[in-house]
C-alpha cells in the first residue's frame, strides 16, 4: 500500500533520495518497471510528495540519464592521463564497453530507451562543456575531420555494447578482441607508421 505521509518541513524527502531509489529500481528491474506509485511506495511517501520534486517518471529519467552520462565520463576521462593519443583512444574505447556492460539497465536508459532522454541529457552535459562525443573528439585531435571520426567510432562502441547487451551470443570473439580488431580497422593510419618508398632504380 502506498503511504499517505506528506512531505512536511520536518520529514524533508530530498531529491538525492528519490533519485537513489529510483535508480535501484532501474538497476534490478530495469526501467519498466519504474513508476512514481512504485517510488513512493519504495520511499514510504506519498506519490504526490515526489511531484514536489519531480514533475513525473520522464523527469526522474532524465535525471538518472544525466547522472549515468557523467559517470560514463568519468570512466573515460580517467585515461586522459596517457599521453600516447592512440593508447589513449584505445583505453578509452575499452572503457566506454566496459562501461556499458557494467551497468546495462543505466546504459540503456541513457542510450537505448527513449531519444527524447539522449538528447536531453546530451545537452545538459554539452551545457556544461562535454560530452562522449566531445572526449572523443579531442582525443582525435591529430588525425584528419576527427568530429567525424570520433562519431564513427562512439556508432562502433554503441554497437558493441549494444550487441552485448542485446544478443551476447552472436560475437564469437571476446569484446576486448572486437574493440582492438575494430580499433585497427578504424586508425590504420595512426596505428601504422608511413612507409618510406625507395627511390625507383629508373628515376633520374
């Protein structure tokens, strides 16, 4: 049964608590199963307590989705400490797939369940100075359009978790062995150095 207790000035029922809960429930249950009769039936108040802080599930979601982004952020700008550039994209495409399969329910919340939660939490995120596909970018810096290669590459990792998410028993290969494989595939000119051509034994 859902409480009736009110939110009084007393009892204060903090938004960092709603999100708390409505995360748990996300995690174990995926996102489905969320709603604001749940949560307050979670959190011991009343449902009309939470839209003093929430204006319904699709706010809590963006909420979350913010949350999980930056975190999602973190992870990767952990490894901007590596000062070899392709070392540096190479971790950090490890750690955006290492990302999403830890934390699946929240990954799919950010990416996989509503266009309307990205693009909003994309641009809260790009408002405050960044976002995956920025990180990426200027990890690129050095190679050419990298705008357009670090978006090639964020499709190719979303793929990549995704799959794994979705259908685990179609690769054949580990992961890791997919990130490095596509990797190759991707930043030849950068993982290779130029050959140098000998002069033609004709030319002259």
């Amino acid at each position: 049964m859902v409480s009736s207790k009110p939110h009084l000035p007393n009892q204060p029922l903090l938004r960092s608590h709603i999100l708390d809960a409505a995360r748990a429930i996300v995690v174990r249950q995926g996102f489905d199963a969320l709603s604001m009769r749940k949560l307050a039936e979670v959190i011991g108040y009343s449902p009309a307590s939470l839209y003093l802080h929430f204006a319904g599930r699709d706010a809590i979601a963006y909420a979350l989705c913010v949350e999980g982004h930056a975190q999602l952020l973190e992870a990767l700008r952990v490894h901007d400490c590596i000062a070899e550039p392709v070392e540096r994209l190479r971790a950090m495409a490890h750690a955006y797939v290492k990302f999403g399969q830890a934390h699946p329910e929240v990954y799919r919340l950010i990416f996989m369940q509503n266009p309307a939660y990205t693009d909003d939490a994309f641009s809260d995120m790009a408002s405050a100075g960044e976002t995956v596909l920025s990180v990426l970018t200027r990890t690129l810096a050095l190679v050419h359009d990298p705008a357009a290669r670090a978006g090639t590459l964020w499709a190719a990792l979303h793929g990549i978790v995704s799959l794994s998410l979705t259908a685990p028993t179609v690769f054949a290969a580990p992961t890791g062995t997919l990130i490095d494989e596509m990797l190759n595939l991707y930043l030849p000119g950068v993982n290779k150095k130029p050959v140098r051509r000998r002069p033609s034994a004709t030319a002259g």
